[in-house]
C-alpha cells in the first residue's frame, strides 16, 4: 500500500526554482497505473518547460518526463491492458490517450488532441509516486537494480525518439547514415544504426563528443563542422564515404546550420528526418528540395508499441544512455536543473534515484 502522503518538487511559478513539500499520494482511476519511482532523470526540456512553460504548462506543476517506476496499484480498467502490481515500467510521456479522436483513430495516439503531457500538462515523475496511463506504459525486463533503471529511464525520451527517427527513415542495407549532433540523443542514434548494419557518420562541432563515438567504434567516421559551410560539410561526408553524398541525415540538435548541411549531404531522393527542434526558422533552399526531390521527414515520440520494440531491440543490443554516476537524490533537483542549463552534461544523463 502506498502512503497517504508522499514528497514531490514542486514548481510552484513560470522559472522558480522546485520546492520540496509533501502532499497527497495520487489515487488511480480507470486506466491509471499508480507507480512508485525508482529512478527519474532529468532532460532539457524540463528546464524549458520550467523557464519559459512551451507554451502548454500550468503551474503548480511537479515537472519530470522520463522514469522507471515499479507499479503499486492499479486502477479498475488497468489490469486489461497486462499490467500487475511489482511490474517495472516505463513510458513515453503521453497520458491520457482517448483514442477516439480523428487523429487517434487515423493516424495514432501520439497525436492525440486530448492526450496530457506527463510533467509538462500533467503531474509528472519528480515525486515519489505519479499515474502512469497504462495505455502507454511498457514492462521492462525485471530484477533490474536502481543502475539498471537509471540507464534504462533515458530511453523513453532520448532513446524512443532516435529509435522513432531511424524506423521512419526506411534504412535499407547498405545505406550510409550521418547523425548531426553527438549528444545524449545523437549518441544512440550512432549506436542503434551500427547496429542495424548501415555505415555510419557521425557530425558535430565538439571534438570530445566526436572522439567519444570514435573510441567506443560505433562509427565509420567523424566530421568535425565548426566553421564549416554545408557544401564543405557535403565535400567532408563525401570524402568519407568514397565520394558519395549520404542516403539519410538525422538532425539531434536544433542548430540552424546543422539543417541546412544535412540537406547539403544527402543524395538525390535522399531523407532528411528532423528531430531536434530549431528555436527560430530555418532558411533552406526549396529549390535543392524540389529539384534532388528530398524527403524532409518529421520526427515524433512514437506509441506503446514501438516503445516496447525500442526497448527489446536495447537489450537485445546492449545499448543504453550514459549515466552520470552521481548518486542524485530528489532534493537536489535544483541543482540539477542548473548543471542542465550550463550545458554541464558531458558525464551522461543525471539520474535522481528514489530507492
Ligand atoms: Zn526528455
Ligand atoms: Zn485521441
């Protein structure tokens, strides 16, 4: 049985710092999962969330968007969907899917125009308890220690997504792949790619990051692009991959420049797939669109079941984010916020562990 009451960081007011308080244990209904957290990390785009609210929060909010919880309760319709008390899950953010909507019916629950967003329009995971939709949860492989969990929380944000953008890129055998951006979520991507067998480079403007990828032999190659114009970037990638320009770019990271160089380097017919988000437009040459007939292709965080296919094929693989091995507790999430927002992110991704 869960408590009565139970501690959470709070943000109480738009780009405040959380506050800690103890308050109600959430109480599952219909389809809920109530789950106590074991491990929740912390992503950017919490602090965008807490420092300028994306435009969809109110607050007071309890932030958090990406965990390993064990399941306490369940609420009466979430057995249906598979789930028992002591399950490990996981989910990607999405809670409340209706699936009943256009969207939902035709295209799918990701696009759901009734769903919340856990920690973004919903109570999310900074706490030691939240609601977890089983619609969207997934059970991850058990017995797994509070490490475990930590390496594997990333996955239902980072790695989900990357997994998502390499599925709608239709990678055939033999292909050659560039990521553009070498952090928590070009890292993976690198990795999940070697190892579905295509050649693999990887793009970015910090030589640390680049070299990482390199030592660990994920990579066929490394461009270093400060400076660079794309049709040099596009000359470097050719270089490379024996003076061809590449089948697919995945764009990580919101850089103006790092659009328009993967457009640089892709072949005609080529796909571009943007995950990472551009704060201000992007100037890019239609003309180049049309007449090398590209495929500029959207990212998104996929649904339960390609969730649970991106977690098996990690495992299957063995590759999971990089976890900074500070032992984080949720009373530090402050400062936590604060290393995220100076960039100080080079020792993988910061773990708040629970019990
Ligand atoms: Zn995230
Ligand atoms: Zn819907």
């Amino acid at each position: 049985m869960a408590p009565p009451t139970m501690k959470a960081a709070i943000c109480k007011e738009l780009g405040k710092p959380l506050i800690i308080e103890q308050i109600p244990t959430p109480t599952p209904n219909a389809r809920d999962l109530l789950v106590r957290v074991k491990v929740a990390t912390v992503c950017h785009s919490d602090t965008a969330l807490i420092d300028t609210g994306l435009g969809m929060a109110t607050f007071p909010l309890i932030p958090g968007h990406e965990a390993i919880s064990v399941v306490e309760d369940l609420g009466p319709d979430a057995a249906a969907h598979g789930f028992k008390k002591g399950d490990l899950v996981g989910a990607p953010a999405w809670h409340n899917i209706c699936f009943s909507c256009r969207e939902c019916v035709e295209i799918g629950p990701s696009f759901c125009t009734r769903k919340l967003v856990k920690g973004v329009s919903c109570e999310g995971y900074f706490a030691e308890y939240t609601l977890v939709d089983a619609a969207t949860a997934v059970v991850v492989p058990g017995g797994a220690g509070v490490e475990d969990a930590a390496r594997l929380s990333p996955l239902f944000c980072a790695g989900v997504t990357v997994w998502d953008a390499l599925r709608r890129a239709q990678l055939q055998p033999g292909e050659a792949l560039g990521v553009v951006g070498i952090g928590g979520l070009g890292e993976i991507a690198v990795r999940y790619a070697q190892a579905l067998g295509v050649r693999v480079f990887g793009l970015d403007v910090s030589e640390r990051q680049l070299q990482g990828v390199v030592e660990k032999g994920v990579v066929d190659g490394v461009v270093n692009v400060r400076g660079l114009a794309p049709l040099e970037v596009r000359g470097k990638v050719a270089e490379l991959n024996g003076g061809r320009p590449l089948d697919v770019v995945v764009v990580t990271v919101g850089a103006v420049p790092a659009y328009q160089s993967a457009l640089a380097m892709v072949r005609p017919e080529g796909r571009v797939i943007a995950v990472g988000i551009p704060e201000q437009d992007v100037p890019v040459s239609m003309a180049l669109v049309a007449t090398q007939a590209l495929k500029v292709i959207g990212g998104r965080v996929p649904d339960q079941v390609d969730c649970a296919r991106c977690v098996d094929f990690s495992f299957r693989k063995g590759i999971f984010p990089r976890v900074n091995p500070r032992q984080f507790q949720l009373e530090d999430i402050n400062e936590m916020l604060d290393l995220m927002r100076a960039g100080k992110v080079e020792d993988g991704r910061m773990a708040i562990r629970f019990f």
